[in-house]
C-alpha cells in the first residue's frame, strides 16, 4: 500500500507539535481527571522532534495490503497466507481506538505459527481489514449500509471462501456478531472479546453473577463513559478539535491505551512511545478520528442492525482489563457458546497486549468447527 504523506504533511504536523496552546495546568491531579499533562507534554515533544515516521512507514507498506471495490466502498486490507493449506480462513476485525495494524501480530501467529514455536498444521489464512472511515479505507458514502455485509462480501464474492470464521473486539465484536447471525451458513463459528447485551430478558432469571455484572457495567459507564456518549451524541461537535489539534488527537488516545490496558496506571509497560505516536500519527495523516466516530453515532440512531441472537459455535475471550467481563450465563443469552476463557493478564488492547494467549486460544477452538 502506499501511504505516503507528503514532505509538506510531515512539516506541518510538526509545526503544529511544536505551536501547540497548552491548557494551563491544574494542581496535581496525574491521571484522575483525564490525562496527564506531563506525560503528554513529554509525548509531543518527541512526536515533534525525535520520532521517525519514515521508519514506521517503511515498516507499514512492507505489510502484505491488497485492496477491493465492495460496492460503493474501497475496502483496504491485510491478507497473510497460511505456511500450510487446508485450515478455515478466519477474518480479524479491531476495535476503538485502534487500526488494522493492532492485529498484525496475532495474524502473523495464525498464519504462520511455525515462526513462534508453534504446530504449522495449525495454519490458517487471515483476513484483517481495515474498518471503513478508520485509517487506511474510506468511510461509508451513506448511513445505513453494514460493515458485516462488506466483511461478507469481501469474504465470498471477492476472495471466494465459501466457510470461514471470523474475531473481534470492541466494535469488531460487534460487527462479528452481526456477521455470523446474518450469515451462519457461511460463518463456521466467531471467537470475541466482548459479546452484546441480550435484547431482552427477565430480570427475575437474572443471577447472582450476572446482576453483579450489570452492576459493574452501570459503574464504568458513570465513571469511564463520557467518550462514548460524546461520540454517540454529539461527534461532530469534538470532531474537528482533534483533526485539528495533533496535541489534542493524541491526548484523547492515549488517556484509553492507559485506562483500558493492563499496564496498572504506566502506560509505557505496554505500549512503547513509538506504539502510541504512530497511531496517533495513522489517524492524524488520514485525518479519519471524525470519521472513526461513525459506529458510536450510527449505533446509537439505529442505523446498525441489532443482534439479536447467534446460532453458529461461539468462544469468548475474557481478559481481565477489558471493559466488561460478563459471566457465561449472560454471554449463552445470545450465544451458543462452545468455548469460555478467562485470560489471566491482559486488557482491551489484548491482540497488542497478549498476541500469545490470544492466539493459542483462537487455535484452539478453530479445529472444533
């Protein structure tokens, strides 16, 4: 793929960096009411003077990026082969705020395991691509059209497999449960990190697990939802601070990558600078933070078909961190889950955090379809 910024693009997001108005600061409050202006200060600094975009971007366009015309959509993707033929084909779907790129490393361990010490009959192909409107494919020309029809189409008509399976997390759990309830005949079975809420239930059946669950989901709204209600309610009322602000764009990520990740407050135990500048950097060049708000505010004026419930085999990667850990009895409300594990690390970032676990357990339930 050739994603080259220009020489004037670079200059001026450094110019940018470097003329940034900073907010005056508060008393000490480190991380409590929101990001922590040190460390973003630090962060921009070297963004602006020391960080190497050409390395990464020579290390992106080495990535094995095909693209197809899917309707009115010029999807982008990553297509790693499998060391052994024969396996299901499995398409890889990343949540918010991530890109294609946070799950190259899982697809490189299910393509090719034998380059991580692992069984290459193993293999399988794999298909990662990237969300419309998030960086590196263009946003839907309308409302109303579905990502998992795109992934369908993608899928069968353009790459012909006929039965595959399919991963997500965050949004891409979503948009993977729509896959598999919209076309189970050819969706072998999903493996998620996060499941939906049935559409509906009595509270009476509800047990003690799962009302403690609800209770936990109703705490983190309260305390860690404000971004999502913006981005449901009101994105384009924040979108053009951040596409204009690489301070601010960057400031708005990385306060997740360190609430969301198991990094028990550091944010560098999991993520390196050079991780969080060239994200931030990806949004910033393809100027898609606005357009990467779409799923919040379509989900939410009904635009997104609901999921309703999941017949085809189901595995649920819990880990630790993540926003939500439902217990089994609420996941098999909607799903028929085959395959329940509790990660012992790990946060909502898991395909960069805990590639390893992530994979073995993919593997692992991928033979069962």
């Amino acid at each position: 793929m050739n994603f080259a910024p220009s020489h004037n693009d670079v200059a001026d997001l450094r110019r940018r960096l470097r003329d940034t108005r900073w907010s005056t600061p508060w008393p000490s409050t480190s991380w409590e009411a929101g990001t922590d202006h040190n460390e973003l200060r630090r962060l921009v600094t070297y963004w602006s003077e020391d960080f190497d975009w050409e390395a990464q971007q020579r290390r992106m366009a080495a990535l094995p990026w095909e693209t197809a015309d899917i309707g009115d959509v010029a999807l982008t993707y990553l297509r790693f082969d499998a060391e052994t033929k024969g396996g299901l084909p499995i398409v890889l779907t990343n949540g918010w705020p991530s890109t294609a790129l946070e799950l190259v490393d899982l697809a490189q361990r299910l393509a090719t395991p034998s380059q991580f010490g692992k069984d290459p009959d193993n293999a399988v192909t794999v298909i990662v691509p990237a969300l419309p409107g998030l960086p590196f494919s263009p946003q839907r020309p309308t409302f109303g059209e579905q990502t998992h029809d795109l992934w369908h189409s993608l899928m069968t008509d353009h790459l012909g497999f006929t039965r595959y399976a399919a991963h997500g997390g965050d949004l891409g759990a979503g948009i993977t449960s729509r896959l598999a309830q919209a076309y189970p005949e050819e969706v072998a079975g999903i493996h998620l990190l996060a499941v939906a809420a049935p559409r509906q239930y009595d509270q009476t059946t509800l047990t003690t697990e799962e009302r403690e669950h609800l209770a936990r989901v109703e705490a983190w709204v309260a305390a860690e939802g404000a971004y999502q209600h913006q981005q449901q309610t009101r994105p384009l009322t924040l979108a053009p601070a951040l596409s204009d602000s690489p301070a601010g764009l960057l400031s708005w990520i990385l306060e997740k990558h360190r609430a969301w990740s198991d990094c028990d407050g550091d944010v560098s135990t999991r993520f390196s600078d050079d991780y969080l500048i060239t994200l931030a950097s990806v949004y910033w060049f393809t100027n898609s933070i606005g357009t990467s708000f779409r799923p919040y505010y379509e989900f939410a004026a009904g635009f997104t078909a609901r999921v309703e419930r999941v017949n085809v085999p189901t595995a649920l990667a819990l880990f630790p961190r993540d926003l939500a850990s439902p217990p089994r009895s609420w996941a098999e409300r909607t799903y028929d889950v085959r395959r329940f594990t509790r990660m012992p690390r790990g946060g909502h970032f898991a395909p960069h955090e805990e590639p390893e676990l992530l994979a073995d357990d993919i593997m692992e339930f991928l033979p069962t379809l």
